[in-house]
C-alpha cells in the first residue's frame, strides 16, 4: 500500500520543515495525510500515529526495530555509556531483566520518603507571594529526588555540586541534538569545556558511591550488588553507565510531567480543587483522580514527545504498508494524543478521559508516554510514584497562580519543555 506526504524540498528533504516547526509539521502531515505519512529526514522515514501501527512497532519481535544510531553507535555510546539505554538484542534484554525487580510498583514504594523529604526541603525556600518559573523548580525537585534515590540520604554535602554537573550534562547533550557543524564533540563551544569537567564530578561521585560499603543505601548501593542468573556481578564500569542513564532520564521528564501537571491545573480551578480535596483526605491514599489529571497531562505535554526506531528488517504494517530495511520511523506521542478519533475535543483539557471504562474503550496504544513493549521505560512506577508524591505534597500548601493568560507554548527538545517556562506567584493555602 502507497501512502503520501508533503513534497519534499530538493537535496533537504523535510528537514528544513521539521526543524522550524516539529510539533506544528507532525501535526499537520498527520492531519493531512493519515495514520501513516512519508518524510525523507536525512533517511527515508515513516511517521506512524495509528494505534494499530504504534502497537505492531513497539511490541514487534526483537530485532524488528532498534534504536537509532545516532543513539545506540559509537558516539551515542560514549556520551550515555554502554548500558540498558543504548543497547539492543540478548545484551539489552539481560541488563532489563536484571534491573527490573528494582522498580516494580512494591519496590520504588521504599523511595517515597525520600520523595517527600527532598519536595520538604525544596518548599521550605517558598513564601507567600513568591514570583517563580514552575519549570525551573520543578526540575530541580525532580534532580534532587533521583540524587537522593540513588545516592541515598548520607549524600548531601555534595549534592548541589552534583546537582549543576547533571544540569551541565543535559545541556550538552541538547547541544550535540541541535549542533550543526559535523563534529559537534571536536568543535571548541563552551559547552563541551563545562561538560568535560561536568563529567568528571559525575564519575567521581559514582565511583565513591560504589565503593562504599552500601553506597548510602540508594539505588547505587542496589546497583552494585546485583547478579546475573550465571552469579556474576555488573562490571564497575556497566554500573557506572547505569547510573549515569538514570542521573538523566531518571529526573527530566518526571520535572517536565510535574511543571506541565501543576500549570493546567492552575488553568482549570475546578480539577484543581478536587486534587486539593483528594490529597488532603487521608482516606484517598490512591488519589484516583489526581492520577486521571496526571495521565490527562502527559496526553497534552508527553515529556518523552517522540520515539524513533529503524527498522532492521523487512516488515509490514497492519494496513499492508511494507517496510524497507533501514527505514526510520517516528512514533509520535504528541501527535497521537491528540487525534479526534481517539480524543474526541483533543485540546480540552479533560481528566475523566482516564476513567478506567473511558481507558478501556480505547485501542491500548493511542497513549504511550512511557512508549510500550520489550524497550517500554523501565522506570515507569517510579515516576508515578514521584509525581504522585510531589504532588500531594504541593497542592495541599500552595496554589500556583499564573502571571499572565497568554498560552505556555511546547518547546520539543529531547524532552517537551514549556519554551519560556510557566511564571507563578505562589499562594499559600
């Protein structure tokens, strides 16, 4: 089957488009062209919004779609190590299936009072009146969690020190994202000087965590010591690029889902007080509700906004679309989320879409914020377990009243941000 796409520009393909505008030009060739749409940027590439094709991608046999390159090959490997996040085939499935036990829904419960101690210490420097950007502080919520999850609570005089050299990381890595000169690591930016030194306080701090006797009783102490089925331990350099995945995926999008979370319910009053009633009745300790407005917020502002695999192998869609090997193929969260079809009013901004019979009426695969499958995020409890425990201890103490009506625009980076933050004067309740 034959499906069409937007005419490409000469030599440039879509590029020029996509990066202009890469939410607005998804959405649109979505809109125009259907469930499935062909681009050309810099390969062949295939943009998927179908549940049916979401599904068939995700949960293919393994081998059937990896990770880019860019990604998974050698300079992806030396940036982010050679672990889970970079890996595929027998190597990625032994390194999930050691690291899974670790954050099933029982066990990241043991992290919850680090969870709330860190958000304790954080809204001890709020007032009454006080004029913040939700994004920034809902970051360094998030970054201070995972350092204290995973270095435990013994670590904290260097804590802030650690805190700025992720920060450094993460912008590095935006920068090799977005770089346009072809060696974006030899190139002498300032970022690459601050990331060289960022690096080394996170390697140095790893290693003294792991040397130590149980690490500060976090997940580094956990990390190190796991076994394999055969009885033999992770290599100290596989723990160590272990951790360095989780001291960056392991905080960015549960900060994103948090900021993007706590400024619709700033725009819609009524959620927001039924959130307020739910967290503060000690009878609602599942908080049904405030999960359905969390869930509703990753529809609109998934932080993890794209997937992208390449298909390694000959297949076929569902709809009878063949695949050619060394296609790539955008699986977009933002663009499925808010399809009609699926949602009806995509823009609205409605928690009961997450009732379980509204979920349950729905294809499985129109909303993936954590992706799906064999390669479905690892740390999935674990943020909503954090989500859920930053919020109940926020909402109760303040309310977050916006500074101005204009609309908080996406900016799609390697996680969705809002583009200028989300300005609040913070109220005391």
């Amino acid at each position: 089957m034959s499906h069409a796409g937007p005419h490409p520009w000469p030599l440039l393909g879509h590029i020029p488009q996509f990066l202009v505008d890469k939410l607005g030009f998804l959405s649109r060739c979505a809109a125009r062209y259907g469930d499935v749409v062909r681009l050309h940027i810099g390969e062949p590439t295939l943009l998927l919004t179908g549940a049916d094709d979401v599904r068939h991608v995700l949960t293919a046999s393994p081998g059937t779609y990896l990770k880019t390159p860019r990604l998974t090959g050698p300079r992806g490997q030396r940036v982010s190590g050679k672990g889970m996040h970079t890996s595929s085939g027998a190597f990625h499935l032994r390194q999930r299936r050691l690291l899974q036990p670790l954050f099933q829904p029982s066990s990241v419960e043991q992290f919850a009072d680090v969870m709330r101690e860190r958000t304790d210490s954080h809204l001890s420097r709020w007032r009454d009146g006080l004029e913040v950007d939700l994004a920034s502080e809902m970051e360094r919520v998030a970054l201070s969690i995972i350092i204290g999850a995973t270095f435990g609570r013994r670590f904290h005089d260097e804590a802030d020190r650690l805190a700025r050299a992720i920060t450094i990381r993460r912008a590095y890595l935006e920068y090799l994202q977005a770089c346009v000169p072809p060696l974006p690591e030899a190139w002498p930016a300032p970022i690459a000087v601050r990331y060289r030194s960022a690096l080394r306080v996170i390697d140095a701090t790893i290693q003294r965590a792991v040397a130590d006797g149980d690490a500060g009783g976090g997940l580094a102490a956990l990390y190190r010591s796991l076994h394999y089925q055969d009885g033999a331990p992770m290599t100290p350099a596989l723990v160590r690029d272990e951790i360095l995945t989780l001291m960056s995926t392991g905080y960015e999008t549960v900060g994103d889902a948090l900021a993007w979370t706590l400024y619709l319910l700033s725009r819609h009053p009524q959620a927001e007080a039924r959130v307020l009633d739910e967290l503060t009745d000690a009878s609602a300790s599942a908080s049904p509700f405030t999960r359905m407005v969390v869930e509703e917020s990753m529809r609109l502002y998934p932080p993890t906004w794209i997937f992208v695999r390449m298909a390694a192998c000959p297949d076929q869609l569902p709809d009878g679309t063949a695949i050619e090997p060394g296609t790539k193929i955008y699986l977009c969260p933002y663009v499925t989320h808010r399809l009609a079809k699926y949602f009806p009013e995509p823009g609205q901004f409605d928690p009961g879409r997450f009732h379980p019979e509204a979920k349950a009426a729905r294809p499985r695969f129109s909303y993936f914020p954590f992706g799906g499958g064999q390669r479905v995020c690892i740390g999935e409890a674990f943020a909503m377990q954090e989500i859920m425990t930053v919020l109940a201890t926020i909402v109760p103490r303040y309310r977050c009243e916006l500074l101005h009506d204009r609309p908080v625009v996406a900016r799609p980076g390697i996680t969705l941000r809002p583009r200028d933050g989300v300005p609040v004067r913070l109220r005391r309740r």
